[in-house]
C-alpha cells in the first residue's frame, strides 16, 4: 500500500533530535514562552528575513489575531478566495467582519487578480490571499491593487513553507505572513501550532498582547486579548525541523518533477512558470471523473486525499452568511481536484509506480 501520508515515517528521522528536545524542556520546567519559542520565532523570522515572529497556537489563531490587530468596523469586509480552506473564512466571520469571496484562476487555484477590483467598494479594508497547494498567488498585481485602494494585505501561508514569488518567499509581501504548522504541512509540529510575520512594530506588540490575554506584562491587560501561544515543546520540534525545510521542499520537488514528466495527457496537471517556487504540499491534479478515479487507485492500494470536497459557499455553516452562490470556477475544482501521495517519506520508485497505475486508467 502506497499511502497518502504517514506522519511517523514523515518525522522517523526526527525523532531522536526530537526525543532530546522534548526531554530538555521537561527537565527545564518551564513550559509556556519559554527560550524554545524565542529560539524557533528567532529562526523562523531570520529564515523570512522577517523583522518579527510570533509563535501562536494554531494557524486559525493566526488569521484571527491579524484581523484583530487593526480593528476594524464590524461588517467590514475582506476579500478571500472562493476555493480556500474552510479556516480562512472562519476567521473573517470569528472578527465580526464579512468575507467576499472572489473566484481563482483556473491555471494556478489561487485567487485570480483580474477578478478582486470588481468586488472593492467602500466597506472593503482587506485582502486575504491564500497561497494553495504550495504555490505563491501572483504577487505584483495583488500588491498594485492593495496600494491603490490602502487595503492591508494578510496572506494566508499555511500551505507555502518557503514557496516564493520572483525570489521573495511568501509571508513577506503584506502587512502579516500567517502559518499554520499542522503535522502535515511542509514545516509541521506534532500538534496545533502556528505564527505570524510581521515586520511592522507595533502591530507585532498588539499580536503579542493578543496571544497572552491582552498582557505583556504578567497581571497587566492592556487589551481584550485570548491564550493562543505557541508551547515550548512544539517550538522545539519546529526549531528541528526547520533546519531540514529546504531539503523537504527539494524532496517533494523531485516527487513532483517525476509526476509532471511522466503522467499522461489524461490529467490536468499543475501549472509550472519560472516566477514561481512551488513546495508541492499538495500535488493537485483535475479529472472529470474524479471519484471513479480515486476508487481505481484504491483498487491498486494507492490511497489519496481530496482538497477539498465541498466549496465553502455550499458548507452547511456558511448558509445565511455567504449570500452568493456563483461560483462555477472554484465547484469545478472542488469536483475534480485529487491529491496525489507526495510525502517526505515517500520514494521515488513509490511516484513512479503511482504513476504507472495512473497512467493505465
């Protein structure tokens, strides 16, 4: 069986460095905002060139916490992709804010910039982005369209450890980078764990306080904040791990390369251009006949993933809260994406037998 992932082969050569890390901050005692997350937010934001990382709990918090750091007007609205995680949009309607979802572009799933102007009007203050599957969103026009209008700039960078867009990594180009370090991704804990880059002063204090209960002095609240901090013990795994997060990237570009050369005309394979530096934490390819295809690569012990089977506008929770319903770009992708296995773990001769299978289909 050639599985989809498997977390323990992904961290097996981990795991003694690991095994330390975790039996030093046990015998340290001290648990919460500790050295190990000064060292990992210190790694992370020189890896970035960024001035500030902050480690927080989850990705999720991430998004929150940046659209909560510039206070906006409740009903205020943020552009988002149409065919985003479900997290992205959560985090606009957890802010009192409206999302206004905008279609991607057929050729790269990301949010397509000829298409954000339309939906600007006066109750617009942001945008955003969500780099999928691996790949940066084409950066010089969103950045245009941002200026013109002052909107501030969030990218959602859960899926793009060390992607990057002409030379510059995402999480860079606005006012926040959020990431989640779910175990599957690219840089992943062994648990919920996530951060935001940031290279503007006061707007890292704010998340700072946000994270800790408003506080950044201990019994002192300056703001309404939440517990949302990143543990000692994960930011030690990431710390590991991320000295290791070039060559994963690496890895799954040589899994992708031997996808893209050997695959038949039969699929609708990634879009590859020179501007971009994919990481292939998702290698996403279309066929109409989708679910007939994921059960015959079951059939050969091939197993896969969906990202993702429902649109978010047809989520039961959005009922009442996404108005509109025309979407018809992200519902043909969300009906024909599949997942192919592309772990860290995973082999090249395990690629070429996938593709072997896939090709006779």
């Amino acid at each position: 069986m050639i599985e989809y992932e498997n977390l323990g082969l992904l961290n097996k050569s981990f795991f003694e460095a690991y095994r330390k890390s975790f039996d030093s901050t046990l015998e340290s005692g001290w648990y919460i905002l500790g050295n190990k997350v000064r060292d990992f937010e210190s790694a992370f934001g020189e890896y970035h060139s960024a001035k500030h990382c902050i480690g927080l709990a989850s990705g999720l918090d991430a998004l929150i916490l940046a659209l909560r750091a510039f206070e906006f007007e409740p009903g205020s609205e943020v552009i988002v992709p149409s065919n985003t995680y479900i997290a992205t949009i959560l985090s606009i309607i957890h802010c009192g804010l409206k999302p206004v979802l905008v279609e991607p572009d057929i050729r790269t799933y990301n949010i397509d910039p000829t298409k954000i102007e339309e939906k600007i009007n006066p109750k617009t203050k942001a945008i955003m982005i969500v780099h999928l599957y691996g790949k940066s969103c084409e950066m010089d026009p969103i950045l245009k369209i941002k200026n013109k209008y002052s909107l501030k700039l969030i990218e959602d960078c859960a899926q793009s450890h060390g992607a990057t867009y002409k030379g510059k990594l995402t999480g860079t180009f606005g006012e926040f980078g959020a990431f989640s370090f779910y175990p599957t991704k690219n840089l992943g804990a062994l648990g919920d764990a996530g951060a935001l880059l940031t290279n503007d002063d006061q707007l890292a204090l704010t998340i700072k306080r946000l994270r800790n209960y408003g506080s950044d002095i201990k019994y002192y609240n300056e703001l309404v904040g939440f517990n949302s901090r990143l543990d000692e013990v994960q930011a030690g795994f990431l710390s590991i791990k991320l000295k290791s997060l070039n060559n994963i990237n690496s890895h799954k570009n040589k899994l992708a390369d031997i996808y893209l050369k050997s695959l038949n005309k039969n699929f609708i394979l990634p879009t590859i251009d020179k501007d971009y530096f994919d990481v292939f934490h998702i290698f996403a390819i279309r066929h109409e006949k989708r679910e007939k295809l994921k059960e015959y690569l079951l059939r050969h012990d091939i197993k896969t993933e969906i990202h993702y089977p429902v649109a978010p506008h047809n989520q039961k929770a959005m009922q009442g809260i996404i108005e509109e319903k025309d979407f018809p770009i992200s519902e043909l992708i969300h009906k024909t994406e599949l997942s192919l296995p592309i772990s860290y773990f995973h082999t090249e001769d395990d690629i070429c037998k996938v593709v072997e299978v896939l090709n006779k289909f």
